[in-house]
C-alpha cells in the first residue's frame, strides 16, 4: 500500500490510499465514516483491480471544505484524485454520502466512470426539512458529541445485531468520530443539502451499476433504494439480510463477494 497526499485544484489536500495495480476502484466513504470502512474490499480486489481510498474532505486527515464549497466542486475534487492516480476512467463504490458524489460524477463526467456500486442511498431529492435538519444536525455535532448522540447516530447507521454484538466496533467508530475535526463538515453538508436533483437525469446513466440495501436500514427505504436501480439503464438491485445503514462494515466478507461479482461480470 501506498499513500498519496493528492492537492486538488480547490487546494485541498487530500491522503489517498493505493493498494494493488490495474484498473482503479475509488471507494467513497459515507458521512461520519472513514476509510477504514472499506479495508476488507480493497485489500480482497480480484486481479487486475486497484483500490483507491480517499479521505472525504472534513474527515480524517483530509482538509475541511471551504465556506461556499458546492456538489461542482466535490465533483472536481473527485476528477482531481482521478488525474493524480494516473485514472482516465475509473469504478466508482459510494456509500450514502460517497453514492450522491459518485451519482453526480456519473452525471457530469460519465466518460469517467467505468462502473458505479451505490451502497445505502437512493436518487430522490431531498425534502426542505431534511436539508434544514441535516445541516441543523451536523452544526450540533460540530459542539458536542456526547454518549447520548453518538448512540442514536450508531442506532441509526447500524442494525440491531451490530451494535449488540459487535460493541467494540461501536466504541472505536463513535471514538473515531468524537476526535474528528467534526466542525468542519459543516460546508460538505450545506453541499449535500444544496446539490441539484439528478432525479430525472438517471435514465442517462449508462454505467453498469450494483444498487445495494441493508434489509436493516431505516434511513432508505427499499422502494427508494429498487426505484434508483429501476431508472438506470444497466443497473441490479441487491438486498443484504440482517445488515443496516453501513453493509461494508456490517458484513465485509458479503459485501466484498457482491462487488467482485460486479467487477468481474464487467470485465469479462
């Protein structure tokens, strides 16, 4: 593995982690994750596939958005990385936070992307509540990040059967999270909250894509989740049992089969 400390033109810096060589796999981690959630895929890539794992802005190592940082230039941030690792296309794996850029991407740079897999998300837009209560939340968070919330955000992110088994898991993300610079999210979320609606552009989307859903997320609604896939072109719909909000942490043996099925079947 090596680590790349990538300057983006909108000067933000930015660690990248490349392991094995070949075609590039950029895995985009979801709000409030890092990209540790994705070690089991990277490191378990089929032959002939790279992994790519960049911090997103505000988390980690990784430099805050600036005031006034919109979805155009996540997207530019996004193509930078691209360039910087030699990339002229690549797959895009998003999850949540990381599905909406690489959604976009796919949007406004579709020559660049090889294939997508959408991991916890759908491809409505939001209502004006939940813009306003996103960004109310994450402006709380920037304060405080107390046992109480962190409970209720992990309630939210993982199934039951996570976070009754598996603890130690909780204690280190929630610890992960409160040592973060969480004030500096701040400008992400006003991006997420103000990105344009892609709702009708989906049917231009042409990239082979895998739509994946943990039974136990009761952030996306499965309709939602089947309705992304559905509007695509060449898009599959995978549903993953007693999993929630985050299936690469929940279950990253499972979750890993899924992709490289994915990769393979385009490759080949």
């Amino acid at each position: 593995m090596t680590i790349h400390d990538v300057k983006t033109d909108n000067n933000l810096s930015t660690p990248v982690e490349i392991t094995g060589s070949g075609e590039a796999v950029i895995f985009l981690h979801g709000f409030l994750m890092s990209p540790t959630m994705w070690q089991h895929s990277a490191n378990h890539l089929p032959d002939g596939f790279s992994a790519v794992v960049p911090a997103q802005p505000g988390h980690g190592d990784a430099d805050a958005a600036p005031d006034g940082f919109a979805m155009d230039d996540w997207v530019r941030w996004l193509v930078d990385i691209l360039d910087a690792t030699g990339s002229e296309a690549a797959h895009l794996v998003g999850h949540s936070m990381g599905g909406l850029l690489a959604l976009e991407a796919s949007v406004q740079f579709p020559e660049r992307v090889r294939s997508l897999c959408l991991i916890g998300m759908h491809g409505a837009p939001w209502s004006e509540e939940e813009r306003s209560g996103f960004v109310d939340f994450v402006k709380a968070i920037g304060g405080d990040w107390s046992d109480e919330i962190a409970q209720g955000v992990a309630a939210a992110m993982f199934s039951p059967v996570f976070t009754e088994s598996r603890p130690d898991e909780i204690r280190k993300w929630s610890a992960t999270v409160a040592a973060s610079n969480r004030a500096g999210l701040l400008s992400i979320a006003k991006a997420l909250a103000e990105r344009p609606d892609r709702s009708t552009e989906l049917s231009a989307i042409a990239a082979p894509a895998l739509v994946v859903r943990g039974e136990d997320d009761d952030n996306i609604p499965e309709e939602s989740a089947m309705t992304l896939a559905e509007e695509m072109q060449n898009a599959r719909y995978q549903s993953m049992a007693k999993v929630g909000h985050c299936p690469p942490i929940e279950r990253p043996r499972r979750f890993s089969a899924l992709l490289n099925k994915q990769l393979n079947r385009i490759v080949d």
